[in-house]
C-alpha cells in the first residue's frame, strides 16, 4: 500500500507528536464516500453544504468509478467538492467486500484521497443545520487532533435516549469524566484479533465484535465514536501502521470489526490522548422510523437541535425519510 510503512506501529511518529509539533495552519475539510444508491440523500448534502460552508471548505467526494457520471449527469460539478474514483486511492479490491465493509475502508484510507491534515466524515445521508467553519474542524492550540468522542450517545432510539434528549434541549457542559482520559499505552494482543478473524458471524456476533476493539486497546469505560468523526490525518496513518505491525491490513481490521469509528477513536484513546482534545459528537442520528417520531413528539426541530448539533444524519438504509 503506497505510503504506509509497515513497521511497528510508529513509534516516531509518537514522539513528534508528544514533543508538540502542531502545524501552524492545518488544512481541513470535508469527506464523504457515497455510490448510486444514495444519491437522493447525496443531493440533500450537498445543498446543505452550499448552504452552510461560509469558509467555502473542500469536500472530497468518493465514489465508485462507474457511478462517477451518472453522478455528474444528475448533479453536476457542485462548488468545493473534488469527485474521486474509490480504486483511485483505496488500495484494496472492494468489490470482494460487503458494501458496508468497503465503505469502512475507504473512510480509514480516505487520508490518501483528500490532500487534508483534518477532515470531518460525512455519510449520504447526513445533512447540515448549521455553519461549520475552519476554526470548528481545526484542533485548539497545545492539541493535534480532535476525536468526537464521549459519554454521551448522539443516536435517538424511540425509547430511553433520556441523556440526549436533555443535551439536545438544554446542551450543557461536559465534565472531564464524559471523555477519555490520558492512560498508559496498552501492550497489544494482536493474537486474540487473527482468533477473532477465523470466526464466523454466527460463531461471533457484530455486537461481540465491537467489544472486542475496546478490549483490544485496554479500554476500561465504554465511550461513544458514532455517528460520524472528524480524522486526523497523521493518526489515520498511525493506525494503519499499527495495525500493519500485527499482520492486518484496513481489509481485514474492518473484517475482525466492522466499527470503522470505534477502531480510530480507541486508537487515539489509547496512544493519543494527551495530543488530542475529545468532543461529544456534532451528528444527530436517527435510525428508525419511530424514533424520527420521537423526536418531532420532543420538539426536537432542527432550530432546537442546531444549538448543540451541526449535522443530522438518516439512516438511509432503515428509513426512507430525507429530513427530520
């Protein structure tokens, strides 16, 4: 894979990062990996881009390469947005995977797509309901990185969700203790995730799987990577090269654990935490039909929401609603 070393996880890298060295003026922007299927929520976003992107931020737009011009013939060439073919830059035959897997994949090697230092990942079928800005996706003086991730779920269920229903109508402050805190690097099993590899879905559920990413990297309290993330480029390729360390490439990590978020977000908890500052996620997701009833029950429009959100995002696979 073109500009990833495989040695050792890089140690090197680690130390620049602990020593400080932050670039003065990073670049940022937006990624986001779409295909056919998904362009009517793909023309949602992008007009909430248009309307939303008062620093005119890049976007980078990955699609398969036979869906490139049915993209161009339906939509156009939108301002800010660079369209890429995904076997341009991915690296691996996705067209062997699932297309939840190969989606995954793209986003951890979306670094060699989008010419970026920071990028916030957007899905189709998440749409905008307030401005972000540069100095939004920026880290803050003294950090490298920032993570969306917390104590707090930003996923709306039709029951319970008691926590997030009280943040999206009163926001609030989140304590230290709601993110994860700076701890010694976890020495790393990679045996247990080749045992993890040799199973079956029946032999080991999805659920068990996500489990597995946290107990891998020695966390010990649950916080939440989804929905959405903002990648670090320098961390992006960290991981890789950690991951390589122990056999596996983007492939098969995504293969062990389909979670692309929970593998980035606990890496950086473990080996980054000190260079990064932790956020509660900016996405709103709503899964499930009657969950988007519960939150029009709530009162949750997007005015409400846009006090502590920036996105909402649908799940197109579940629902056939476009907005809330």
């Amino acid at each position: 894979m073109a500009g990833v070393s495989k040695g050792g996880g890089g140690p090197m890298f680690f130390q620049q990062l602990r020593q400080g060295l932050v670039m003065a003026d990073p670049q940022v922007g937006f990624f986001c990996k779409s295909y056919a299927y998904d362009f009517k929520h793909l023309r949602v976003m992008l007009a909430s881009f248009a309307a939303h992107n008062p620093d005119n931020l890049p976007l980078t737009l990955s699609l398969p390469s036979r869906d490139i011009k049915p993209f161009l013939v339906l939509l156009g060439a939108p301002k800010n947005v660079t369209i890429v073919a995904d076997e341009d830059y991915c690296g691996f035959d996705l067209a062997a995977l699932p297309g939840w897997y190969a989606q995954q994949v793209c986003k951890l090697a979306s670094w060699r797509a989008t010419g970026l230092d920071h990028h916030a990942v957007l899905d189709s079928d998440s749409y905008f309901i307030a401005d972000v800005t540069r100095a939004d996706l920026a880290p803050p003086p003294g950090k490298t990185a920032i993570v969306w991730g917390s104590g707090l779920r930003t996923v709306l269920e039709p029951e319970g969700s008691a926590p997030l229903l009280a943040y999206a109508k009163a926001g609030g402050t989140p304590q230290p203790q709601d993110f994860p805190p700076v701890r010694p690097p976890p020495r790393l099993d990679f045996s247990r995730l080749h045992a993890i590899s040799a199973l079956s879905e029946a032999e080991m559920s999805l659920e068990a799987r996500s489990g597995a990413i946290f107990e891998f990297f020695g966390a010990k309290q649950w916080f939440f990577y989804q929905p959405g993330q903002i990648f670090a480029r320098d961390i992006l390729i960290a991981f890789e090269q950690c991951m390589a360390s122990g056999g596996l490439d983007l492939v098969e990590t995504i293969k062990i654990a389909p979670w692309e978020y929970n593998w980035y977000g606990e890496y950086a908890a473990a080996f980054h935490a000190a260079e990064t500052e932790f956020r509660v996620s900016p996405v709103f997701h709503v899964a499930k039909r009657e969950a988007a009833l519960r939150a029009a029950e709530e009162g949750l429009t997007e005015a409400v929401l846009a006090r502590s959100f920036t996105w909402v995002q649908m799940a197109s696979r579940h629902l056939d609603l476009l907005k809330l």
